[in-house]
C-alpha cells in the first residue's frame, strides 16, 4: 500500500515533500509521482482531486510495499499557466525525487514537461492532455500518452454527426494548443466526410466566462452544428448559454469534443439530453468498470470518475508494474529504461480492459460514442449515458505510420 509518511510543505500550489535524509541510498528512497493537475481552476472535476485518488487507488491495487517498494505521491496545482508548472516539476524533480509526472491535463504544460522529463531521464505519464502532437511530431522516448487524444475524438465524433446529417459545422475553439489541435483535427474528419466548416472563432483561455458573442457568430453561421472544442468548466458553462440562446433551436445540434461525464453531471440531464460525446471509459460499462467504481468511490468526494481519471489510474497501475518488474534501482536509475519496459508489456486494468502500449507513446484501447439520457431514462446517480456505438483499438487511433513521430522506425 502506498504512504505518505512525511511533513508536507506548500509552496507554488504544491504539496511538496520534505527532503529526506541524505543518508538513506537512492535504492532505499520511496518512488515517487508527482500528480500535475488544475486542483482550482476550470478542470478542476475533470481533472485535480479525483485524479489524484485514481492515482492512489493503482498503488494501493498493485500493494508493491510486499515487494519492499514505498509509492509516496506529491499534488501540484499547474493553475494552466505553463511557466507554474514547469518551473515547479524542474523542482520536483531536482529538488524531491520525484521519478514520474502524471495527469498534466493541459497541453501546453505536457508538451513542456515533456521536454524536462527527457532532459532528466525521468518519465510522464500524459493522461489528462489532449493534444495528438505529443504522440506525433513531438513524441519523446520519456513520454506515454493515455486515455484520449484529439484524434481519437474528432474521429469518433465528427464522422458519426456528418454521417448523421450534421454536414455543416461553426466551431468554438479554446486559444490554446488542445483547442488549435482539435480544430484542425474535427476539420480534417469533417471535410473528410463530405461536411464543411462554416466558421470558427477562438476564445481566450483560461478566463472566459461569457460566451454570448461566439454564439452568436455561431447562430449567424447558420451551421447545422455547433462544435464546441474546450472541456471542464468553459464546456459547462458555454452549453448553458447556447441553451438559453436557443442556440439548439430548429434543428441546431450541439457537440461536445471533449466531453467528460462529469461535464455531464454539472450540466443536468435536463440540459444535457441527446448530446453525443466520445469517452473511452465509463464507470458502468461493464463488470470491471463497475467493480473500478466501488473501490475509488468513497475516496472521491462525490466527483465519479471520468475517462481522465480512469487514465490516471491505468497509467500509474501500468507504470508501477514496469517498475516492479524492473525493481526499484533500475527504474529510479532511468526514465527511458522504465518507458521501453512499459512498452514492451501489455496493458490490462478494470478500467480499459487489455491494451498496447505503441512505439510512439500511444496507449490503445477501444473508444465509445455515448448518448446523453433524458431525465426519465436515469436509474440514478450518474447514471447519464446510453451506448451508441464502439470503435475498435485498432481504428479508434491515428494509424501508427501517420504521426511523423520520430520514434517509430520506417
């Protein structure tokens, strides 16, 4: 079982810890995972505390203290700003031993953390970032991409609306590199289909709370979808607005990529109903997802996991196995030793079930197309989608040869 057996320190939104004694040898020192998440912003149910127990709760499934293996975990609040975040994991590293950075929901962060976690021969775990780049041209031997990337949702997503009807798109997009991927990305898998994008407008981010502008070039497009490419609390807020502007009227349909179940959950299934949206978990998919939920649902506040925070878990769980596997002083020893033992081995957790860890850093699984129910339709507590469809591990990703990822051999 995992420990946190030391006085925390806070300094830049981080739960640092205190600096252990210089005599203890670095085969005897704890591993440790720095969870880098927005623990007070907009991402915050998307991302921060319920990450940081699905991180928790892999440690405490695997139990490595048997194998004589201490997992001690650091929390840091990256506030969205890439100098936060960077300038506090080159101390986690430098300073507090930290061997692996996880979550780090933003893509600008994860593209810089990339970079330091390359220089120090340590690793990160990406599951919270989006952006498909970071398994493309940007891909680093020290880095693996869980969960989602902007391909995958824009391919679930955009294909089955255009195939739908909704041929005509005006695009909302977050100004930052998430957003700008995800723009091209829908673009492609649109025009790709025979639809067409109409308009699209960038919005600053963080720090935009009104919406009504965008929506209104939106409605002036006369798109028969309004895609709308930002997540957490900027997704929750635009979708209530475009409601109360009617936005979904005559026939206006609304898509959210992404879309978290939690994003759900904060709009109402009243607001919500009929949208569709791709997550590659869901906590009631199947007997394993299910059996997932019951062990990390008392640590979580009442925030149910999302497919960023079931990442976070497969991705630490996949981590600590490569560690064991290796033992503790060759893993702490090397970063880029650790990545190519995880690739070498297959992936299989409650959460995703049996995956592949590629060349390029992308972990594959299948992905889903989900359907937000009506009021009427819910069982319970969050108990909010209906399966519309399942794309295969093998179609679900960009194809391995696609990317330009420097990593992959002709």
């Amino acid at each position: 079982m995992f420990q946190i057996n030391r006085r925390h320190l806070m300094a830049g939104g981080a739960a640092l810890l205190a600096p252990w004694a210089s005599a203890r040898s670095q085969a005897a020192a704890p591993l440790r995972i720095g969870v880098l998440a927005d623990f007070s912003g907009p991402y915050r149910d998307t991302s921060g505390p319920t990450a940081l127990a699905c991180a928790r709760q892999a440690a405490e499934d695997l139990n490595l203290s048997s194998r004589g293996i201490t997992v001690e975990f650091l929390q840091g609040d990256h506030q969205n700003k890439p100098d936060v975040a960077l300038a506090m994991s080159r101390r986690w590293i430098d300073q507090d031993g930290v061997d692996m950075i996880c979550e780090v929901n933003n893509s600008a962060i994860a593209l810089a953390v990339a970079g330091l976690v390359q220089e120090k021969n340590k690793v990160q775990v990406n599951t919270g970032a989006l952006s498909a780049i970071l398994t493309g041209e940007r891909c680093s031997a020290n880095t693996v991409h869980w969960t989602a990337d902007t391909w995958m949702l824009a391919n679930t997503v955009g294909r089955a609306t255009v195939r739908n009807g909704g041929d005509s798109w005006f695009l909302i997009v977050a100004d930052y590199a998430f957003g700008h991927q995800m723009e091209r990305d829908l673009t492609r898998f649109v025009t790709g289909s025979g639809g067409r994008i109409a308009g699209s407008v960038r919005f600053p981010f963080p720090g935009t709370t009104d919406f009504a502008s965008y929506l209104v070039q939106a409605q002036a497009s006369r798109a028969k979808v309004v895609g709308l490419l930002m997540a957490g609390a900027d997704m929750v807020n635009c979708i209530k607005q475009a409601r109360e502007f009617g936005v979904n009227r005559r026939g206006v349909k609304l898509a959210g990529t992404p879309m978290f179940v939690t994003d759900i959950h904060a709009l109402g299934l009243e607001t919500a109903q009929g949208l569709l949206l791709s997550e590659a978990f869901y906590w009631d998919l199947n007997d394993r997802t299910r059996a997932f939920l019951e062990r990390v649902k008392p640590k979580v506040a009442g925030n149910w996991p999302n497919q960023e925070h079931a990442g976070t878990y497969s991705g630490v769980l996949h981590y600590l196995k490569a560690v064991a596997d290796m033992g503790l002083p060759a893993a702490r020893a090397s970063g880029l030793a650790v990545v190519e033992r995880m690739k070498a081995m297959p992936t299989d957790d409650d959460c995703f079930g049996p995956g592949t860890l590629r060349a390029d850093g992308r972990k594959i699984h299948p992905s889903y197309l989900f359907e937000v129910k009506a009021p009427g339709e819910s069982r319970g507590p969050w108990d909010y989608y209906r399966l519309a469809g399942t794309v295969s591990q093998e179609e679900a990703f960009r194809p391995l040869e696609e990317g330009g990822c420097p990593l992959v051999k002709g």
